[in-house]
C-alpha cells in the first residue's frame, strides 16, 4: 500500500475492493460463529461414541464459547495496538489449524483442548473484523456493511444446528470441523490479495490487571454454572467459583474506572438506549441457545429423527432468519428500527410458548410451524437492534461497541445453554426421584417435562426483551414528538 494514505478512504484501489473485503470478512465471521452451535446436534452423536452424559458432553459447546467470552476484549485491545488486520489474519490460521485438530480428536480432553484452540482463533477475528469495516467503509456506506456483518454473526449462530444434522448425516462428525479447512483456505488465498496493510496502530497499553480479572471471572462463573449442573450448588467448591467470580467481577469494574487505557469502555453505557439495545440482543441469544441445545436433542430423541432429518427441520429456523433479516433491514430505514424489534420479540415468545407445547406425538408440520416463527421474529428483530446499537455510538467507539456487542452475544449464548441444561436436569431429577444428567431410555415423558420448562423460561426471556424494546420504542417517539413540538 503507498504509506502516503493517510485513511483507506483516499485509497482507491482499497475502495475498489472493498465489497470483496467485506464477503472475505463475513465469510471467516459465518464461520466461527456457527462453531459456536454446530456442535449442537453432533451432542446426542458424541455422547454415544464416547460413552458420556449430556453434562460432560456438553463442554464441547461451551468450552468454545467460554474461550472465546475471556480473550476477546482482549484481542479487540491487541488489535488497535499491533494492527487489526494483522490479528484478523492470524487469528484465521489459528481458526482453521483448531478445526483440523478437532476432526481428529480421539477423546473428549482432546476435542475441548482443539475447540479452545479454535476459539481463540475465533475471538481474533470477531474482535477484529467490525473495526476493520469501520476503517475501510466510507461513512454512507457503514451502517450497510456492519449490517452484513450483524446478520452474517445471527446467521451462523443460528444455522449450526441445522447444517450440522445435513453433514453429520453425510459424511460424519468429524467434517463439522474439517469443512472449515478447505472453506477458509480458499477464503485466505482471495482474501490475503485484498486485505490491505494495517495504517494506524494506537500507540497505547495492554490492560492487564483488567485482562486478568475478566478472564477470572469468566472462568469461574461459567464454570460454577456448569459443574453445578452436575456436583449441585450447594457443593462448597461450585460456591466458592460463583464468589470468586462475583468478586472478580467487582474487583474489574473498579479497576476499569481508575483506568486511562481500559479494556472495556463503561462510559459507553451510559447511554441508556445503548445498554437496553445491548440487553436486548444479550437475552434474545440467551432465549435462542435455549433452543439451539435442546432442539437436538427433542428431534433425534423424542420425534426419533435421523441427524439428516432433524438438520432439515431445524434447518427453517437460519432460511426464515435469512429470508426476513434483509427485509427488516430496508424497512427499518423507512418506519425506524423499534416497532421492528418490538414485532419480532413477539414473534418469539409466540413462537416459544408453542414449542413448550410440543410433546412425542407432535405432528411434523407443528413443530416446522414454531420453529420457522422462531426464525421470522429472529430475523425481524437481530438487524434493526444491530442498528439500533451502532447508532447510539460516536464514530470513534464504533469497534469499542463492536467488541463489547460480540462480547455480550457470547455470553448470551453460554447462558443460554447454561439456562436450558441447568433447569433440564432440575426438572428431570425431580421426576426421576434421583440425579439426572443425561436422557433415561424409555422415559420420554421426563426429557419431555424438562423440555417444556426450559421453554416456557425462554418465552419469559423473550416477554422481557419485548417490554424493555416497548419502553424503548416509546421513548424513542416520545423523543420525536418533542423535537417536532418545539419545531
């Protein structure tokens, strides 16, 4: 690149190239992404190869998401420091060498130590890749492309489960991983010749007293959460991980506050249409990986599908997300972004109320009905609050905002799975008269028990999504009506 540029919007050729840039970017995006619950459906598979209950099984999912919760503030960080692109790139190898190793894991030690490895990756390009557009996308242009971006992260997260079932049914567990290789190969040899070369790096320092204690408290809240499923909470060591979380949760905010270089900016929530925007989409994750970890499991368990089938039908939930995200996202321009939101949470807890109904005999048509619903208020709702969020964000926090946002997704979608597992076994145990970790073979009626909890819950996630996005929308007119009375 000729070092006279001073922005990449006075570089032309990277202008040229700059849709090609974003479908690379997007591409790797999809990809990690949707390694955050295309294992969803390989869980039933791997439980049985490995001989292992649904809560040891799934640290496969978790574990994944757990890596990826404690470094990427940190790589958002590192990546204005030594070049966002340049973490991109790397972070992509790491990705796509992660993947490799997972496909050839013999045992459950191995496949999670590949999965951190690939998270770790991951994180790299998620903490990257919105900072990256900013910079590259003139101003018209950027709302669009963090867009793509938005509805790419929704697409993947979501779609696992469905492409997950298609490929185990065809080739086997293992190509769930390796299909990353070729795939991301190909995306490096087009994508390394129009990523341009990185032009700032912010002179600046590595937070590592806040870097530690979030790490901390990532480890050891999602940690106490999970063992807790199976040792119960009342186990010392499960209390004591929850309090040491919570302290190192306290120890990190004060710590945040004093600094002049955070990892984190908290100024940023102080917007309070920022931190309900936020929320919003932290509980609509959390309400989908209810979902995307019992789903599975309901399928191939209580409807007796084949993983081939049961991706299929899980498969209405992404191409109805696909369908009406880019719809909401030209309406949102015309009638705003919150009736938009508002629509789709309802939607959903439609949606999840009627999933909570279903039981061994549903007819295949009523379960596609709920699921594609889920879908249609998924897609009403993720671009237009990705909207709504970027649009509370001066221009120079945009990759701040970026971070914190794939951040909070994240942790949604642990909490979800921890949710979902947490009251599964709860409820199962308490019909079984005994601990429960796993399904009971011939007790249908127990799972099923479970199942329906777990989604009346995710309804109720959904209900309180919808009133805060209400209180938003009405806050947002009110605004308006203001400003056109004092016109």
């Amino acid at each position: 690149m000729n070092p006279s540029f001073k922005t990449y919007q006075e570089d032309a050729a990277v202008q040229q190239k700059r849709w090609i840039i974003l479908i690379v970017l997007n591409l790797f995006t999809f990809m990690s992404t949707l390694d955050g619950s295309i294992v969803n459906i390989a869980l039933p598979v791997l439980s049985e190869r490995l001989g292992l209950p649904i809560a040891q099984i799934e640290w496969v999912t978790t574990g994944y998401l757990m890596a990826i919760c404690t470094v990427i503030l940190f790589f958002g960080k590192l990546g204005d420091m030594v070049g966002k692109i340049r973490v991109f790139k790397l972070g992509a190898y790491i990705f796509i060498a992660g993947s490799l190793l997972c496909g050839l894991s013999g045992s459950l030690t191995f496949l999670i130590i590949s999965r951190v490895i690939q998270a770790l990756g991951a994180s790299m390009m998620m903490a990257t890749s919105q900072g990256v557009i900013t910079d590259i996308f003139p101003a018209k242009e950027r709302g669009k492309a963090l867009g793509f971006i938005g509805t790419f992260v929704s697409l993947g997260s979501i779609a696992g489960p469905s492409l997950g079932g298609i490929i185990i049914s065809s080739l086997g567990w293992e190509y769930i991983f390796w299909v990353n290789v070729p795939i991301g190969l190909i995306a490096i040899l087009i994508g390394w010749k129009v990523l341009p070369a990185d032009l700032v790096k912010v002179k600046s320092r590595i937070d590592a007293p806040g870097s530690l204690l979030f790490a901390v408290f990532i480890v050891t809240l999602f940690t106490g959460l999970l063992l807790g499923q199976q040792a119960g909470y009342g186990n010392r060591w499960i209390v004591l991980s929850l309090l040491v979380a919570v302290i190192a949760f306290a120890l990190f905010l004060r710590a945040e506050r004093t600094r002049t270089e955070p990892l984190i900016e908290l100024s940023l929530f102080k917007n309070v249409l920022f931190s309900v925007s936020i929320l919003c989409g932290f509980l609509v994750f959390s309400a989908n990986f209810c979902f995307n970890i019992i789903a599975p499991f309901y399928a191939q368990n209580m409807l007796n599908l084949s993983p081939f089938a049961a991706g299929f039908l899980l498969m209405l939930f992404p191409i109805c997300m696909v369908i009406v995200a880019p719809v909401s996202g030209a309406l949102s321009d015309k009638i705003g972004s919150e009736p938009l939101t508002f629509a789709g949470l309802i939607v959903m807890v439609i949606a999840q109320f009627g999933l909570a109904a279903l039981h061994d005999g549903s007819h295949l048509a009523v379960v596609g009905l709920w699921i594609a619903m889920l879908g249609i208020g998924s897609g009403l709702f993720q671009s237009p609050n990705n909207a709504l969020i970027m649009s509370q964000v001066p221009r120079t926090r945009l990759g701040s905002a970026g971070s914190i946002n794939s951040l909070v997704r994240n942790v949604g979608m642990v909490v979800g799975i921890t949710i979902a597992t947490t009251l599964l076994f709860h409820v199962m145990s308490s019909k079984a008269g005994h601990r429960v970790t796993g399904l009971i073979p011939g007790r249908p009626d127990i799972f099923l028990s479970g199942m329906h909890t777990v989604f009346i819950v995710s309804s109720c996630i959904c209900l309180v999504a919808a009133l805060l996005t209400g209180w938003r929308m009405y806050h947002a007119y009110s605004a308006k009506y203001a400003e056109s009375s004092e016109g």
